[in-house]
C-alpha cells in the first residue's frame, strides 16, 4: 500500500478528456488525516481545501501505465443513490499525485463520508448483540438497501460488516462494489469473502446472484444478533459440532453445537431461526426473498425510528 501523504496536489494532465461527476473543481489540494481502511485499494480521510469540508478517498493506483481493473468496475455504480448507500461525491480515473518528491499516477473515488467506521468496528463497542431491537433496526436498513440495488438489477457479492458503515446520520451504508455483479456482465468473477459468502459462491457456481447477497445477509445478520459467526471456513472440522454441514443440511442440531462449540446460548427465538435458516439455505432457489424477509415474524418486531436510533447510538457511541 502506498504511504500517507501528508497532504496530495491533485493534478489532472492536460491529455485528460475524463470529467469529474459532480462540481467539485478539479484542482484542489486534499490533506490527508488517517487511514480508514487498509487494502489493496485504500481508503482515506482526506479534507477538501476547496469545499472545506471532510471526504473518504479510495485510491486506485496505476499498474503498468493502465488504469487499474478495480477502480473500472466500482465506478460503474457511481450515480446509485439510496439513504443505505455510500453516496459517491466524484471521481477521476487518471491524475497525479506527489508523494515525497515521488509523483504517482492514481485513479480516486471521493465519497461521503462515513464518520463511526464500519460495523465491523462498531459490534464490540456498541455491543448491538444485546439490543434485539437495534439489530432489527439495522438489519431493516441493510435489507432496504439490497432491495435498490436488487431493482437496479444489481448485486453487491461481498456484504460483510467490514463493508457496511455508520453514517453521520446513524444510518447503514453500503459500501465498497468492486465485486458487484450487473445483469448486463458476462460472468461472476468473485470468490466472495471467507465466512460470508455462499457455497454456490465459493465454488464457482452461482446463477442467482442476488440470492447469494441474501445467503451474505443471512450471516451479517447472525453476528449482528448473537456476536458470533455461525461457523468459521478456517476451523478445522471438528467431529463433535460441524457447524457447517449443520447448517448446509438446516439441521436443528446446528443450534445446539453452536451453543456448545462458542460456550455461548445464541439467544434464539424460534422466529429468529426459521428467518436465519431461510436466508442461508444451500439451494438459493430456496432461500427467502426480500418480500418473504419482509413478511417473517422476526422481522416484524420493533424497531427505532430515526430519533430513537439517534439517541441510542449517540449514547453507546
């Protein structure tokens, strides 16, 4: 990963024909605070000297003088706007920035951003797991943001908590579409992430791709709820539980060995399992659909409006 700038000139070469998506000026001076996420395509706090006002930058260095892969395939969902999708403010796809005395070509995606990090950070401090109505809350939020991208003949392929981030609003955003797969594609290309990703996923398979969104739902949902995931793929298998072949067989025995394996009672109405089990079933033309999610019983319970969450969260945060 490149390291962080202290502060980046960004400069568009005059051989550039490519606009930004919205008015934000192409010359403006970006400093740069922290990094929010690292990986092969990292993320940046960055401050706007024009607009004055705080962005995330996703960097997307060159690779041999060609336009990086990644960055082609995300900014093609540039224009979603959704309350659970990280909005995209702008993009360039060829600038150069100054790095020491070293200048770099990059391509950058510039979005809101998403102050309390992602729910992956979050799930400790805000111990979600013992607030049933809060993970229902958000779990409304995530399920309404798949249902847009699902009418827009969208999936996302790589929902985990580490992709979805708490708004300044308090609200689930969506993020990182790198993996994201459009009706119009010609094939899946994703292995998915370890954990969450379905098994027609992991093996190559899949023909209903926005089914395997709801498989990765079904397991955001689980760790949300009970702090845990419902198996590990890098556990070696153990004779005593086989989480997952419990769960691949939607075996009742899959919540007593998983109370026995975490030493840990999942806290599990009958509700919350038959909604789980649906979302995760092995055949995907078997597992529930948005609209059945939507009319489960658990899914029905509680929820807090949006001062509610606000209160809450500000409290537990």
């Amino acid at each position: 990963m490149m390291s962080l700038p202290n502060q980046l000139q960004v400069h568009i070469p005059r051989s550039s024909k490519h606009s930004s998506v919205s008015s934000t000026s192409h010359q403006d001076t970006f400093i740069f605070s922290q990094v929010l996420c690292h990986s092969k395509h990292p993320m940046y706090l960055v401050f706007s000297s024009n607009s004055r006002t705080h962005y995330a930058m996703k960097v997307f260095p060159y690779k041999d003088q060609e336009m990086n892969k990644a960055y082609k395939r995300e900014i093609r969902f540039e224009r979603l706007s959704h309350p659970n999708i990280l909005k995209f403010i702008s993009s360039q796809p060829i600038c150069d920035i100054q790095i020491e005395k070293q200048v770099v070509r990059v391509s950058y995606i510039l979005m809101e951003l998403a102050s309390f990090g992602t729910f992956s950070d979050l799930l400790g401090p805000t111990q979600l797991f013992h607030d049933e109505k809060l993970v229902r809350t958000y779990f409304h939020q995530l399920i309404d943001g798949l249902e847009y991208l699902h009418s827009k003949d969208i999936a996302h392929l790589d929902l985990r908590l580490s992709n979805l981030l708490l708004g300044d609003d308090f609200k689930l955003k969506i993020v990182n579409f790198e993996s994201a797969y459009r009706k119009s594609d010609e094939s899946i290309f994703t292995k998915g992430c370890k954990d969450y990703r379905p098994p027609e996923i992991k093996n190559r398979s899949c023909t209903i791709p926005e089914a395997a969104d709801i498989y990765s739902a079904g397991i955001v949902l689980f760790v949300l709820k009970t702090g845990t995931f419902p198996y590990s793929e890098d556990l070696a298998r153990d004779e005593n539980y086989k989480l997952y072949e419990y769960l691949a067989n939607e075996s009742e025995n899959f919540w007593a060995a998983h109370e026995a394996f975490n030493d840990k009672d999942p806290q599990a109405d009958a509700s919350f399992k038959e909604l789980f089990m649906g979302m995760t079933r092995t055949d995907p033309n078997k597992r529930l659909t948005i609209k059945e999610i939507k009319q489960s019983k658990w899914f029905k319970g509680p929820t807090y409006d949006e001062k509610e969450l606000r209160l809450k969260m500000s409290k537990r945060l």
